[in-house]
C-alpha cells in the first residue's frame, strides 16, 4: 500500500496495470498527469430532462432510463447544446481497493468554457466523491453554460485524483509550508486553506477580465488556438480598481496573488465563504504538484478564477478576497511536475481565456 496522501504518477499507472483503473480501451500515458487521471468521453451521450444523483442502493443506468429524453451518438461528432444537461459514460472504470478514495473536477480549460462538468456514480449521493472499495463505471454530467460545444469519444474534459486517507494541511502547517517555500506573493491569508483574492489594478492597462458573450457559434473542443476571442468574449475593463458583477453573467478574472505548489503537494481550489458576496468563483480546480514552482518554469503562475454572479448585482473590488486553496500532501513526489515536459497549458500564466482561442 502507498503512503498517505494524494496518489502521484507512479501509483496511477500502478493502479491501472493492476485492474483497479480500467477502461473499454487502453489507458495512454498522456492521461496520467502528475497527481490526477483524465478521464474520456465515451460514444453516448444521453440528453434528460434534470441533474441528478443516482442514490444509495441504485445505478445510474436505471435513473437513466427515468430522466433520458432521447440519445446523441458522439462518434463523428455531435453538438451539446447551451443550457442543456446530458450524461456521458465515460470509458473509465474503477475496482477502488480499501483505503483509497477519489476525488473528481473538471479540467482547467473546461472551467474556463463554463461547461459545468461532474463526475457521478453507481449509488453516489455526491458529485466528484467516490468512496473507498467503488466497483463500477464512472459517467460524466455536462451542463454547457455560455457555449456550445463540439465534442466526440475520448475528449478529456474531467479528472479524477486518487487519496489514501486524509492529509490536507492544517493553518499552522500551511504557515510553517510557507516560510519554508513561498506559496504566494504578499503576506499570505490562512485559514481553512490560503486565501486569494482577486487583480482588478493590473500593471498593463486596464484590462481586469472578460465576459462570456449571450449568444455565440459553437466550439469544436477539438480546435486549439482557433477561435478570435472578440466573438466568445467582451473584454472587462476598469479604473477604479472595481466592477459589478451581473447576474447570470460569467466572467474570467485572476487572482492579485501568484501561487506556487510545491513538488511533495497538491492543491485544490475550495468556495470562499458564501457571505462575501452574491456570486460563486468556480471550486472545480485541481493545481498539481509544480503548478507556479519555480524549478518547473512556473514563476508568477497566478491563478484564473471563474466566476459567476447569482440574484442581486455584486461590486467585487480589488484585492477582495475571494477563494481558498486547500493543501494536501503527496504520498509521494510525482515523476514529472505541472509544466516540465507535459506541455502544460497554464504554466506561468496570467489573465487567460482557454487554450481554444488565439492569443492576443
């Protein structure tokens, strides 16, 4: 058995040549990432009428056949319409040995297209939870927010982290972490986690952010650097270091602070206190080990906070404190780190739409 912590690598390709991860075809090396496993699409995808969790003691094909209104065959290709929500099995299954549990989230570039995408399971009353000794498939919930999207069989748009108990860092140890190696610029915020606030006086301009247009064309999720970002996005600007949030609306800002990951942890993104304010920053973030490190090329990697106002409209001003990174420990050092030879996208990054629109 591995040590405690989040699994790294090493022990993910462990867990896939001993049939505990499987898959209707085989597993390549590009989907093991330093601490998490891409998960893919399947061939299906079933269009129903609500979200839902299949519940203690029942599958999810038998809710399946409750809520399906009618099925969409991804295998040249099919459109997941704006606003609708659809469940995808995924070709991923998992025999979970006792002690391990999983942890699902959507990748960073789903996040940033505002596609609400969660992991559910056979008997599951939580989403992106998978408990010790799950046996059986994985599927996942799409829900496209602001855009439609192109997708077909095998696209990545969710991963799963796998934990041997708990570990997550105390306050005093997420201080005592931070004196030892930097975890942000400035005088860190801790409690329950390392707080980040949000950049609305950059350095260069005035440009603090982008809002997702109302009504757009579709994205092929396959198209990398393709799409003009003045067709999916209006620019956010300010010169009073604040603006209003309007309900509904989804924006990309970043976070003031640039955050570092240390080699031996992990970290994930957590919600902030729902009293700060009348809107969400997105919490479906896994950062791996290396994300910001300088010894990976990630010097002044700051964070990219979606986020999405509710009911009332919202004043976020800068510096606001906004989100919090939980920290983990790894059970063991991964074998190569966010951004060393993994062409990681983000690495190093600012204020940055995803990785399918041109720069600017």
């Amino acid at each position: 058995m591995t040590g405690t912590g989040v699994l790294s690598d090493s022990a993910i390709r462990a867990m896939i040549a001993a049939g505990e991860i499987s898959a209707h075809e085989p597993i390549p090396e590009a989907q093991v990432q330093p601490a998490s496993l891409d998960l893919r699409l399947g061939n299906t995808a079933y269009r129903v009428r609500a979200s839902f969790l299949s519940g203690k003691g029942r599958t999810v094909a038998e809710r399946l056949a409750e809520f399906e209104m009618h099925r969409v065959d991804l295998t040249t290709g099919a459109v997941l319409e704006k606003g609708c929500v659809y469940v995808v099995p995924l070709m991923e299954s998992l025999a979970l040995p006792a002690g391990l549990t999983a942890v699902a989230n959507a990748k960073s570039s789903t996040g940033r297209l505002d596609l609400l995408t969660r992991t559910i399971t056979d008997g599951g009353t939580e989403f992106d939870r998978i408990p010790e000794g799950y046996k059986g498939p994985l599927y996942a919930e799409i829900c496209p927010r602001s855009f439609s999207v192109l997708v077909r069989p095998g696209m990545r748009l969710n991963q799963i982290r796998f934990r041997n108990g708990q570990s997550v860092l105390s306050d005093a140890e997420l201080q005592a972490l931070h004196k030892e190696s930097a975890l942000v610029s400035g005088v860190p915020v801790i409690s329950e986690g390392l707080g980040f606030s949000v950049d609305l006086r950059p350095a260069n301009g005035d440009l603090v952010g982008y809002r997702a247009k109302p009504h757009t064309g579709v994205i092929d999720l396959d198209r990398l650097g393709h799409y003009d970002p003045a067709e999916f996005w209006e620019e956010v600007r300010t010169k009073d270091g604040r603006i209003i949030l309007d309900p509904g609306a989804f924006y990309i800002l970043v976070s003031r602070e640039a955050v570092t990951i240390p080699p031996d942890y992990a970290a994930e993104m957590a919600p902030y206190l729902a009293m700060v304010g009348e809107f969400r920053v997105h919490y479906a973030g896994f950062f791996d080990p290396g994300f910001g490190f300088d010894g990976a090329g990630g010097a002044g990697s700051r964070g990219v906070l979606e986020v999405r106002c509710h009911e009332a409209p919202f004043v976020l001003e800068d510096g606001q404190v906004v989100g919090r990174l939980v920290y983990e420990r790894m059970a063991e050092r991964p074998a190569r780190l966010y951004g060393t030879g993994i062409k990681s996208n983000y690495q190093g990054q600012g204020l940055k739409l995803s990785k399918h629109f041109r720069a600017g």
